[in-house]
C-alpha cells in the first residue's frame, strides 16, 4: 500500500531496528537516528545544496535534491521509536549536507511506548492488574506432574506486574524523549500520522497507544487509555470515545468506540476455498463478546469470593497446586475449629466452596487470556489487515471513512502528506512516462513548500552527541552522554 500511494514503488527499504523486549523507546530512539543517518548517507541519493552541479541551473539536477526525493517512513509497535529516529538522523543528514528543509511523511502503527508510564499512574496502573483485575497469579493448568508446578499466566517470566521488577515502568516515551531532543516538536508533529486500534492495550505490549499531540487516523481525539476493556463501577469511568457494551449485576464493561472488533482469520482455510473467502478471511469471535465472556467471568469470580469471605471470614487466595491447596484448608482448619465435633463437615464445606471460588478464578483467567489474544490481534491488524475492506466497517462515522485503515490513513494524511498524485490509480501512475512525471513533480514542488519540514529542528547538542556516539567515535565517553533510563528495580 504505502509504496504505490507514495510513488516509492520497488524502491522501499527495510531497517532492521529490533531490540530487547525490555528496551525503552528513549534508546530505540537514539539507536534509530545513527540508522536514519547512516540509511541517508548510503541509500538517499541527495547533493549538498552548494554543490557546483547546481550552479547549471539545470531541471535535471534537481531530482537530487530533498524536495524532489521525499522520504516516508512507516514503523510499527517497537520499531515506532526507532522509526521516530530514523527519521531524525535523515533530517540530521540533510543538515549536514546544508538543506533548510526536506520532504518527510511518519507514520506511526500499533505505537509502543507512546508516553512514559510513571509515577502515579503506574502506581494505579499496577493496583488495578493486580488488586482489582488480580491478573498476576499463576495460570492454570490441567495435566500431569510438570503442570502442577504451575507456569507464570500467560507473559509471567517477564513479571510485568511484579513491583519488584517493574518490567513496564519507563520515565520517557517517544512523547518525553523526542519533546526533549527536539528544537521544534510542533513542526515534527506536522509530518506526522499515527493508527494505534484503541483494544491494542494488552499486557504484553505494555505501554501501547496514541502519542499526544499527533494526528490519529484511528481516534481523532487521541486515545491515551491504558486498558483495552474496563469493568467499572456504574459512572466511574471517563465517557469521552467510550461506550458501554452491557451493563451487569455490578458493573458496567466499558470500551473504547474505537475498535478492531471485526476479526478475520486465514490461517484454517481449506485449500478449496472461494477467491472471496481466500481474499477476505473468516469471519470469528468479534471482540466485544470476548471481552463481554470476560466480565461475566470476572463478576462471578467476584460474588463467589465474597461469598466466600462472608461464610468462613477468610480472604480467599489462589493456588492451583492442588497438595498445597489442601495443606493450606487443613491449616486454617486446625486454626479456626481444631476441636469441633463437626470437623468432618466443616471441612467438606470448606473444601467445596474453597472449590467453587478456584473454579471460578480459573475461568475468569482463562477468559482474561482469550482477551489478551484479542489485544495482539489488535496491535498486528494495522500491519497484516491495513487493505481489508471489512475490518473496520463497524467503526464510527467520524469522517475518516470505514473502508480500511489504509483510507483512514491516506484521508487523515490529506493536505498533511507530501505525495505528488500522478493519477488517481497508483497502478496507472506508473505507467507514466519519466518525462510527464517530471513536469508534475516540478509543479508540485512549487505550490507545496509548506509541507516540507525544516532541519533547524535537528540541530540540537543531544542528537549531535548521538552522531558522535554511535558514529563518528562510538566510545563509552560519548554514549555516557546520552539518556539512560533510571534502574526499574530501585525506588
């Protein structure tokens, strides 16, 4: 999609700026400026504006200049940071080569890290997974010996909710860094379009959504939740973009109107399918009824704990160890009642609603998991599904059209993206001789200076210590300059 509507078409590049899971966006972003910079220097073709070869005055030589040799960088989830810096070092190359200003287009997909996650929102944030949601235990598991041990539910090895770790506690996101290291964020912002689905909210991409103050072409008004589903006290909740899908016994389950709730999967197709099935994908479990299977769940989850906690005056607590469950009645019975005639009875009743509150929480997990995989289905739809004509039809009429994230994008993009159109079809476009493309690019370069973004925003101290650092001289002196994140595991 994007090299056709971009006229990039065969001349895309990949930059490959993978990084540890625990990274924080601050060092993807520094990482990805050394990459812009070094892509720039080998890939983009410019000359530097004093060059005698333009003394000429020749039309030919413009072609390699910045307005005719527009960049548009596309990055998803992880790589949104470094994509952030990609684009940086690029304009940092520009710089260099003594450009005021270039053609640049960002877009931003599934973001990850967006903003810090700190202080005490991170406090809530943790309260909530943990006190209310009770989301940190172990997952259950049915089999034999090895299963008895228990694993960690679903991301456990990382403790994401463990504070001892503080695996998703970070003080600067793309938002905090580039705010920072920036000498112009509002005209940065300008080149720039994000889609982050508002249900991309799931605990292994921790922290996922809108960066403040960029255009979205999924939530116009920018989406800054942190939870993809929310059961929650009858108006204690914020409604701006929210909406209640059913209201239960206790609650109401809240979601964002801003959706991947469509679901379409390829994978199970029978080889003989239909070109119309093979094209759009089956159709299953839309993503408000596993949210909604969730909330029942962790409703009855909750009545039957307090049920428990009114008959024998003890909190209930997990464990699917069954040995180490019965060891724990045993004792609490010896406790409580170790001389009673009806000892037998007590625990029996004990046992089954000590039984009937496990089942209860297993449940609700094991819902919450199903949930969890409707949240990455969330955050990849916008890279494998960005064409599907279905996907997003349910999603509001807020002027951006229904027809698929890539429309959304490209209408959120107009008078903001620096394309020349050559013909309304990308295909045809092509078949343009050089020539007629020319004459429009030089038409289009003049009544479209607005749009370029200028360099001066790049020339700062920091991200010409990060040149130096990664670059130039790449000693420990240098990269001692630049921005580490505090150590999660202190304070």
């Amino acid at each position: 999609m994007y090299a056709r509507y971009f006229n990039a078409y065969r001349n895309d590049h990949y930059i490959n700026g993978s990084h540890g899971l625990g990274s924080n966006a601050a060092h993807r972003i520094d990482h990805g400026i050394a990459l812009g910079y070094l892509w720039a220097k080998g890939n983009w073709g410019i000359w530097a504006s004093d060059s005698d070869i333009f003394d000429s005055g020749a039309e030919a030589f413009k072609s390699f200049t910045p307005a005719y040799r527009p960049v548009t960088i596309v990055a998803h989830s992880h790589g949104a940071a470094v994509g952030a810096g990609v684009s940086i070092g690029i304009m940092y190359y520009a710089l260099e080569m003594k450009w005021d200003s270039i053609a640049l287009n960002i877009i931003f997909l599934g973001t990850h890290q967006p903003q810090n996650l700190t202080g005490r929102q991170y406090r809530d944030f943790l309260d909530r997974k943990v006190d209310y949601y009770e989301v940190d235990r172990t997952f259950p598991n049915i089999g034999g010996e090895k299963e008895a041990h228990s694993l960690k539910f679903l991301n456990g090895l990382a403790d994401v909710f463990n504070p001892e770790h503080n695996k998703v506690r970070h003080e600067r996101g793309i938002y905090e860094h580039l705010k920072e290291i920036l000498n112009g964020w509002e005209a940065y912002t300008e080149r720039c379009v994000q889609f982050t689905f508002a249900n991309d909210r799931g605990d292994l991409v921790t922290r996922d959504g809108d960066i403040p103050d960029v255009q979205s072409a999924c939530n116009p008004a920018i989406d800054e939740s942190l939870f993809c589903a929310e059961y929650t006290a009858p108006d204690d909740f914020e409604r701006s973009g929210k909406k209640i899908v059913s209201t239960l016994q206790g609650g109401y389950l809240v979601l964002s109107t801003h959706l991947a709730n469509r679901r379409f999967e390829f994978d199970h197709l029978k080889k003989d399918a239909d070109e119309k099935l093979k094209k759009e994908g089956e159709e299953w479990g839309d993503f408000e009824s596993v949210a909604l299977y969730w909330a029942d769940a962790f409703e009855e989850y909750k009545i039957q704990k307090a049920k428990f906690k009114a008959t024998f005056g003890e909190t209930y607590r997990y464990t699917n160890v069954v040995a180490d469950r019965y060891r724990r009645i045993s004792q609490w019975i010896d406790e409580k009642n170790p001389f009673a005639d009806d000892r037998t009875e007590w625990e029996k009743q004990y046992k089954k609603a000590y039984n009937i509150v496990t089942d209860a929480y297993e449940d609700m997990l094991l819902k919450y998991a199903s949930l969890q995989q409707a949240c990455l289905y969330a955050h990849f739809a916008p890279v494998s599904l960005i064409n599907h004509g279905k996907l997003i039809s349910d999603m509001p009429h807020d002027g951006l059209g229904t027809g698929s994230i890539a429309k959304r994008i490209a209408k959120a993009g107009e008078g903001k993206f620096y394309r020349v159109e050559y013909d309304s079809d990308p295909e045809e476009a092509e078949k343009l001789s050089p020539e007629v493309k020319r004459k429009k690019d030089m038409e289009y370069v003049k009544q479209n200076s607005d749009k370029l973004v200028t360099t001066s925003i790049v020339n700062t101290s920091y991200i010409h210590d990060v040149i130096e650092a990664y670059i130039e001289k790449n000693t420990k002196i240098e990269i001692e300059r630049l921005y580490y994140e505090p150590d999660k595991t202190k304070r």
